[in-house]
C-alpha cells in the first residue's frame, strides 16, 4: 500500500490461541461469543500482525511476532501455526533480516518479540535482525529483564538476552521519533511501557494500536484483556485514541485480528463503534 511518501505492508507471522476469557476481561462469555468464536479449550483465534513501513531509506519493522523457539508441548498449549512465518513474509517483498534498519518493539511479550532470536545449529539463541536499531521503551526494558511472578511467563530470556549480550536495546522514555513521519509513544495498560505507533505522510495518518485495540471485537471501551497489568490505564487510552481516530479518520492497525490488518473506526448512534475493514 502507498501510505503517502511511504509504503506500507502488512506482514504477519502466523496464527496462535489465547484463552478467551482471558482475552476479554471482565466481559461475560455470551456477550464476546457473539464476536469472536472459541474451541473447545476456550481459545480463540489471534494473528501475529507486524506493520513493515519502507520510507526509501529505511526498512521499519514493528513488532517481530511469535517466532520458532517453541517445543511441542508449547506449540500445542498455544496452538502455534508455524506453516507462516514473518521472515517468509519479508522474503516475498525482497528482504532478509539483515535488510531491516529500525525494528520497533511495542513491548517485549512472547508473541511480539519471537523473531528476536533464533536457534543456531547447536541449539543457541542468536539475534536475527542483526543491522536494526531495536528501539523499546526504557521502563518495559527493565520489567522484561526483571520480571515478577505474573510477569515471568510472558517475557522470555531467549528473546531478550541475546541482543542484550551482543548488539543491546536502544532505550527511550515516553516517546521518540525515529524518523520524521513515525512517532512511538507510551500509552501504559497493558505493560507499564507498552507503545504504540503513529505513521504520517502525505497527508495520511495509521495507527498501530497494539494491545490498546488488538482485535475488532475490543473496540468496545470496557471490552479490556486480563492480562493487562493497568486496565484503568488501558481504557483511558482507548477513550482518548479512539476519539482522536474517528475524528481524523486515522487509518488503525490491529496486532492480533486474524481477519483484519488494518480498520477505519466509525461512530453510530449512542457512541457505538463499529470498525470497517480496509487490509485483510
């Protein structure tokens, strides 16, 4: 897609579950069924979505989805489909790993940080991205390298260690420009230092959301996953981003959506937002 003096792609590094309830917080089953259907095991379908923004001089990468570390008994508790991989997707637009200069890290969960790493023919995680700048806010940094109890299973060492031992994290706080038109900044909610993205040019303004919104069905303001540490801090956010997105008509990237990349949000009667799909 031409996205004003960018081109804008939609890669994505394959699908996996999460248990739905887990997905929708305090939001009753009868009322999310309607939306999003589950398995047997109460998990529904997500999608690993990572924006690939090329401004002629640089190759952005946002976010790096689930990987291929995982065992059997991993693959199976999160019903990982490896038939479709992020650096598969980058082949079919003619980059490699090493064509990457910037990989913006929303945060540093499991299924956003996979392709940090790799495992080598000795069984040894080494760094993937290997020219890129690894941009992550400094606060999310330190809470994935010192993880607490509810933490511990979602920030994993093999996608963080390596790079800190090699190559290292190029930190900010609350917000940094990478380059002109490209602008990430905290939001807080789901992690202490989650991010999201905002893309301008020509005119044309994207969003990455992120965990703010990361399927359509959350465009319902108390629709809020459990695993977000802050919630309160999440549905403020949402109020303000998804306020500033009707009124600008800001075109909005989902992380997770299995059927949709990218959404126009439109309000109807009483509030009611419904999000209209432009990339699937």
């Amino acid at each position: 897609m031409t996205f004003g003096d960018f081109e804008l792609h939609f890669l994505h590094d394959g699908t996996f579950k999460l248990d739905g309830g887990a997905m929708f917080g305090i939001v009753p089953k009868p009322l999310w069924t309607r939306e999003t259907a589950c398995d047997e095991k109460n998990r529904i379908l997500l999608r690993c979505n990572c924006p690939l923004i090329r401004t002629g001089k640089h190759n952005i990468l946002i976010d790096c989805g689930i990987g291929r570390k995982w065992n059997e008994k991993q693959r199976e508790i999160y019903a990982i489909r490896e038939d479709h991989t992020l650096i598969g997707d980058l082949a079919q637009h003619g980059l490699k790993p090493e064509d990457i200069t910037i990989l913006i890290h929303t945060h540093l969960h499991l299924d956003h940080a996979g392709w940090n790493t790799r495992l080598n023919e000795q069984g040894e995680a080494v760094p993937v991205f290997t020219n890129a700048r690894h941009l992550v806010e400094a606060r999310e940094l330190e809470i994935a390298r010192h993880q607490n109890e509810i933490q511990r299973g979602t920030y994993l060492a093999h996608n963080i260690a390596p790079l800190d031992a090699i190559r290292g994290f190029e930190v900010f706080t609350d917000q940094v420009v990478p380059v002109p038109g490209v602008t990430v900044f905290r939001t807080g909610g789901h992690t202490f230092g989650h991010c999201c993205v905002r893309i301008e040019s020509g005119g044309k303004t994207a969003l990455f959301i992120c965990e703010m919104m990361p399927t359509t069905a959350h465009r319902h303001l108390p629709w809020v996953m459990a695993y977000d540490m802050y919630p309160l801090e999440t549905l403020e956010n949402k109020r303000r981003l998804f306020q500033e997105c009707v009124r600008n008509g800001t075109l909005v990237l989902l992380d997770h959506d299995p059927n949709a990349f990218a959404v126009r949000l439109r309000e109807g009667e009483g509030g009611k937002l419904t999000a209209i799909t432009e990339a699937s």
